[in-house]
C-alpha cells in the first residue's frame, strides 16, 4: 500500500514538474516566435521599399502562419485558470489604485499580476501609464515597448512610447513612435499633437503647424491642440493665425490662461493693440500677476503713446527676474525718449 501511495506521490510531484516545464517551454516558444515575427515584420517592410512583391506575397504568407502558432501558444498558456484568476486580481487591483491616483502602489500590483501572466499586453500598457505617472521614465518606455513587441498594432501603447521619449528629450525617436501610431491608425489626433510639440521644440514650426492641423481638425474639441498651433503659428510669423487658432482654443476652454497670452502676444506684433490688452487682462483673470502679461499690455500702451500706462504695466513686471531685463530697459527707453 506504501509503494501504491509513494508511485502516486511520484507520479503527481512528475506531474507539477511537467506542467512547470511545459509552462516554461511554451513561454520560451513564444518569446522565439515573437523574435521571429520582429524580424519578418523588417523583412516585409524590405520587401514592399523594394518593390518585390512575389518575396512580400511570400512572406505575408509566412506572416499568417506564424501569428497562427502565436495565437496558439498564447491560447495554451491562458489555459492556466489558477494563474489566470491572479492576474486578474492582480490587474484589478492596480485599475483601482489607479482612480485613487495611487500610482506607485499601481505601479506594485500591476507587476505582481506580470508574474502571473507575463504576457498580457493590457497589464503591459497600464503599469506604463502608472511608471510615467511616477515618472520613471525608463520604467514606462520598457514597458510600452514590451506591450508593442506583444502586439505589433497596439497604438495606445505606440503613442505611450512617443510620449514617454519625448520627455526624456529624445526629439527623433518621439516623431518616429508618433508617426508609427499615425501610420497603424491615421485618425489618431493624440500622436498628431504630440508631433507638433515635438517639431515646435526642434524650431520646425512650418512640419508643426502641419501635425497640429491635423490634431485640430481630426479633434476640433482639443484645446490644447489649438493653444499650440497658435504658438507654432506666432513662432512661424502668422500672427493673424495665432490670433484665429487662440481664440478658437478659448472658445472650447475658456479658463485656460496661455492662449489669451499667445492671443496678446500676436495682437500686438500686428498692431492690434486695444484687442492685445483685452487679450491680457484675460489671461491676467487665470493667472495673476503674469509678467508676461503686464508685458504685453505695457507694450499695448506704448505703442498707443500712453507712456505714463506703459510705465506703470512694465513695473508690475519688475519683480519677475525674467521679465525684468526687458521691463527696465522699455522703461529706460521711454524715459529718455
């Protein structure tokens, strides 16, 4: 009876020792399969630059077989109900400490449900979102690139990618991920923006205007998409531009401070003084005491020939060690004029 009871217990231990195995072995098959399909994906893209269309044909083929046998192996390893239900819990968890703004705690749980399903793209993207919340930077854009690797078309997680590069000051790599998402879904506004930021902070504010067009028109609601193409519109010159885009960013939002900035700044380039200072004071209303502001409307009275009002604007700007070089030498020069 002993011997009977001890096969079992054999038996069983070789059981749980197979099913580790097996676990391990369809991981390392897919881990395999997901390299492969990277390199296909370059290989169709040579393909289609090259014009062959018998070798892409052949290779989509090959495509379709190999995201079969990922299906499959993914299918298998889902099987797995134990590790499944952790996952999830795990995943549900973080998605709470998410809405409580709990990002590092989001951050723990999400990472625990990794080690029940390592493959999960979701879990994936959302312990990306939560590692940008806490601004780990390096965190965020391994795992949005593990998200893209599982899931080539994942735009989400492309445009993450985008975001998280362009906070790390990698100018090219961000474009590159933003057209990427572009590329998989043309109607995405999001990466458009993104473009547009980009562009503007590498001084090509003609490609921005552009990007932001089309943030603005796929996205009409999008304030801030407005707010930037006034900037990039003031940067490149089009000062009547800048004004239209700022105030449509104010019609949609109208407590927002910088676009009666921007719309300040743009009036009084073109002469348009009385509309400049109106344009300031509203701005003045979201942010008190903004030099750039009192700036503009001291700028706005000077060019009226009211110099005791210009004076008196370029002083509230005197407390501000940023403005206050260009406040003192415009009350310098007016005092002696």
């Amino acid at each position: 009876m002993k011997i009977i009871r001890t096969m079992i217990l054999f038996a069983l231990m070789g059981l749980f020792v197979f099913s580790g195995f097996a676990q391990d072995s369809l991981e390392a098959q897919l881990q395999d399969l997901l390299g492969r399909r990277d390199q296909l994906k370059t290989d169709m893209q040579a393909a289609n630059e090259a014009g062959d269309h018998d070798k892409y044909n052949q290779l989509a083929t090959e495509w379709e077989a190999l995201q079969a046998q990922i299906s499959e192996i993914k299918n298998k390893l889902d099987a797995d109900t134990e590790k499944k239900a952790n996952a999830v819990k795990y995943y549900n968890e973080g998605n709470s400490f998410m809405k409580q703004g709990r990002y590092s705690d989001a951050v723990a749980s999400y990472k625990k449900s990794l080690e029940y399903d390592s493959f999960n793209t979701k879990v994936h993207y959302n312990l990306g979102v939560a590692q940008y919340r806490t601004k780990d930077y390096h965190g965020a854009l391994a795992s949005f690139e593990k998200a893209v690797q599982l899931q080539a078309d994942y735009v989400d997680a492309i445009y993450m990618k985008g975001s998280v590069l362009d906070k790390m000051g990698r100018d090219r790599d961000a474009l590159n991920a933003f057209q990427a998402a572009v590329a998989y879904d043309p109607m995405y506004s999001k990466a458009y923006f993104g473009m547009g930021q980009v562009y503007m902070r590498i001084n090509q504010n003609s490609q921005a205007v552009d990007a932001l067009r089309q943030a603005t028109d796929l996205d009409p609601t999008d304030d801030k998409a407005y707010t930037t193409l006034a900037q990039a519109l003031s940067n490149k010159g089009d000062n009547k531009g800048a004004i239209a885009a700022a105030d449509a960013a104010i019609a949609i939002k109208a407590n927002n401070w910088k676009p009666y900035y921007l719309k300040a700044l743009a009036a009084n380039k073109t002469g348009k003084h009385e509309i400049a200072i109106a344009a300031a004071e509203g701005c003045l209303q979201y942010k008190a005491k903004y030099a750039g502001a009192y700036f503009e409307i001291g700028q706005a009275y000077q060019a009226l020939g009211n110099k005791e009002k210009a004076i008196e604007f370029y002083k509230k700007c005197l407390d501000d060690r940023n403005w206050r070089p260009n406040a003192e030498h415009q009350i310098k020069y007016i005092e002696e004029s």
